[in-house]
C-alpha cells in the first residue's frame, strides 16, 4: 500500500521498537510521515531499523530504553520532545514472555522481572509523556496486550497476568484523561510470527511443526504478521480513531471467537 500521510508531523515513541511487532509499527509510522523514537535495550538492532527508515525518507532516532527504569523513561521522553517537539503517539509494545512453569513454581524473582517489565514499563511511559500530551490536549497512547489479557490458558502465568493489567490499566487511563483529548487503547494480538514466538518453539523442540501447530489454533488457519498488528496501531495512532477510546481492538486470526 502506497502512503497516505496518515500519521504526517506526529511525534511517536515506539518501545520494544527494534523486532518483531515493534519494528513493523516503526517502520509504518513512520512511511505514514511520522517522527520516530525508536527505543529499545537491543541497540544493533536498533539502529540497523533507523538507518532503514531513513533510506525509505523517514525520520527516525534511536534510543537505549529499559521501560523498567524511571529515571531512564523520563529522560529519553524529555530528549525525545526536545529533538522532535510534543510527543503526539506512544506505542507501549515492549514485553517479555518470562517463565513458563506453573504458577507454584514460579519464584518471587521471575515474577518481578516480567512485571517490572511488561506493567510497570507501561506505567512509567504512561506516565511521563502524559504531561506532555495534556498540555497538547491531544494525543494516542497505544498498548500491546494480548489474546491472553482477555482469556486464559495453562501456561506462563506472570506473561498472562501481566497483559490482563495492560487491558484495565488502558481502560483506567483512557477515562482520567478523556477530557484532554487523549485517547487510550489496547490491542490484543493472536500469535504473531516474531522472534519472541520463534524463540519459544525453539526452546519446545520442532519450530515448523509448533509454527503449523499454533497457526492450528487460529480459525484462519495461521499466525500473523506483525504488519497485521501494525496497521491496527496506524488506525488508532491516526485521526481515524477519533471517536475510539479505551477499547480492545482484537486481531487475532478468530482465536477469541469460541
């Protein structure tokens, strides 16, 4: 699809932004004439992604962003507005899948480290690039739930609780901040064909017969791409959205139809 400047002169910060789904929302942002914050702890990464957005005549930047540090988060949102002005779009899409054992085998560390990850990241970019969206009076603040934010299943208990956070922190914030202009969404993808899926199937064995096993799963009979997720962060990123807030946009193959 040719670019239509659907995101023209928005300032977006995009974390986790150097693979998978966060890479495709970066690179479609920014070819719908967005200004990039890349952010990311995988800084080869990184910059290999801005270096080719800048080769299709986009804008991008690159910075080093552990979401689970404030002190980090509040810099990289100050340096973020002071190269580019207001931040006007925030794509909460960093995440890790953590322990995959049963909820008493878990340990008090493992559960720390994805929460510290996967909620408080959301809550600490959240909350330093709302001041500047509210004296904006404007702006879309994007969160990566999951399928499993809505419905449960037997497996990686902190990963599941962790976006079902995602899901009510998103509603919480889209109802304080309404009256601002600024509008607060999830989105809560099926299994999407990224490396964090990837390494999964590894780590299980048989990667193409797990692939063709989960794609199973779906009633269209396969995984997604992660543009598939991308064009929904484009939808509720641009001016389309206007009338949407604190809602689920679920695009996961049929996965959540049963």
């Amino acid at each position: 699809m040719s670019p239509s400047g659907r995101v023209r002169g928005e300032v977006a910060v995009i974390t986790g932004a150097s693979l998978g789904i966060g890479r495709a929302c970066a690179l479609m942002l920014a070819n719908e004439g967005a200004m990039i914050a890349v952010t990311d702890v995988l800084d080869k990464e990184g910059a290999a992604l801005v270096k080719e957005i800048h080769q299709q005549g986009g804008e991008a930047t690159y910075w080093h962003l552990d979401v689970s540090d404030e002190a980090e988060v509040t810099a990289v949102m100050e340096q973020v507005k002071a190269k580019y002005g207001s931040i006007s779009i925030l794509v909460n899409n960093a995440g890790i899948s953590g322990a995959d054992k049963p909820t008493h085998e878990v340990t008090s560390e493992e559960w720390d480290r994805l929460m510290n990850v996967n909620v408080k990241g959301v809550f600490f970019c959240t909350k330093h690039v709302l001041p500047q969206m509210m004296k904006a009076k404007r702006g879309s603040i994007i969160n990566m739930s999951s399928i499993y934010g809505l419905i449960g299943a037997a497996d990686a208990p902190p990963y599941h609780a962790s976006k079902g956070a995602v899901r009510l922190m998103t509603k919480t914030d889209a109802m304080l901040y309404a009256s601002y202009g600024i509008r607060v969404n999830s989105i809560h993808p099926g299994f999407i064909w990224t490396p964090m899926v990837e390494n999964f199937l590894k780590s299980k064995g048989d990667v193409e017969a797990g692939k063709k096993a989960i794609g199973g799963l779906h009633p269209l009979g396969h995984m997604g791409d992660p543009d598939d997720i991308a064009y929904g962060v484009l939808y509720l990123a641009s001016s389309e959205s206007k009338f949407v807030t604190g809602s689920e946009l679920i695009i996961d193959g049929g996965y959540t139809a049963r």
